[in-house]
C-alpha cells in the first residue's frame, strides 16, 4: 500500500537496520503493513487522522506516528522502554502513535491478536499490570490490521 499519498507530514524512509532493531528490541517480528509504512515515512502523520473510539462513544485523534530513532521523544523504542518498563503495556506490543490526550495506539506482536490495532487508554489502566493484551482491559480492539486502520481514518 501506498501509505505517502495519505500522509500530510512525510518523513524520510527508515533505514532497514532501524526496523530490525526495533523487532529485535521488541523481541517480535512486526507486521508487514506496518514494516512497510516505516519503510515509505519513518514517522510523521496522516491528512485524515480521526479515530472512533465506539466503546466510549467518542473520538480521538492519531497525533503524530512515532520513529525508529532510538533517542527520539517521539519514537518506538524511547515509548516502549517507558510504558513497558512501569509494566504499563503489553510485553509485545509496538507502541506506534500517541494521541493528544496521552493515550497509544498499539499494535499486538502476540500470536494471537498478531498485527491487529489496540487503542490503549490511560486513565483506565489496571493496578497490577501484566504481560499480555488479557492482562490490560484498558486497551480495545480498533482494527484487524494497520492497513485497515489508516484507511478507516476519518476527519481529525
């Protein structure tokens, strides 16, 4: 899929050396939709960036789609050691984009939820935490694959 006809900000492609420090950071391999994304625009976001959020009767907005840099404040590796390391998001998962409120958008790395986009919620997070999507009730299904997310985008 073309994913630079969809974005208004476009970054320059990761370098493939990034997307595989990533999977192995993540200790999973990531989705092909969503390899391909960073491989067209390593970061940057999209013209139409509204999310529904149907669950909550609401919507949201998809910020900005974090990057590959290591060091960056806005990339993959910097929000996953964050939320990971306080046991706030599921062990594989790739935190791939905030919205304005503080809350992610994640994609599963487990096997069976593989490649399907969450929306975790952290106002409504469980006390204990845990490794598994189970284990996190404050995260809801959005979409069976990135690809059909971002076409599911509607006005921000």
């Amino acid at each position: 899929m073309n994913y630079l006809d969809l974005m208004d900000d476009r970054r320059p492609p990761a370098p493939s050396n990034a997307i595989r420090a990533l999977e192995q950071h993540n200790g999973a391999p990531l989705p092909a939709p969503y390899k391909e994304l960073l491989a067209q625009s390593d970061g940057g976001g999209f013209d139409r960036c509204g999310v529904e959020l149907p669950w909550r009767n609401d919507r949201t907005v998809l910020d900005v789609l974090f990057t590959t840099h290591p060091t960056d404040s806005y990339g993959v590796i910097d929000n996953y050691d964050v939320y990971r390391g306080m046991n706030r998001i599921p062990r594989l998962s790739c935190p791939f984009a905030p919205d304005p409120g503080g809350d992610l958008f994640l994609l599963s790395l487990e096997e069976d939820s593989y490649g399907q986009v969450f929306y975790w919620d952290h106002e409504h997070e469980p006390v204990d935490g845990g490794d598994m999507f189970a284990d996190f009730p404050n995260t809801n299904e959005l979409a069976p694959d990135l690809e059909t997310f971002i076409l599911g985008l509607g006005e921000g």
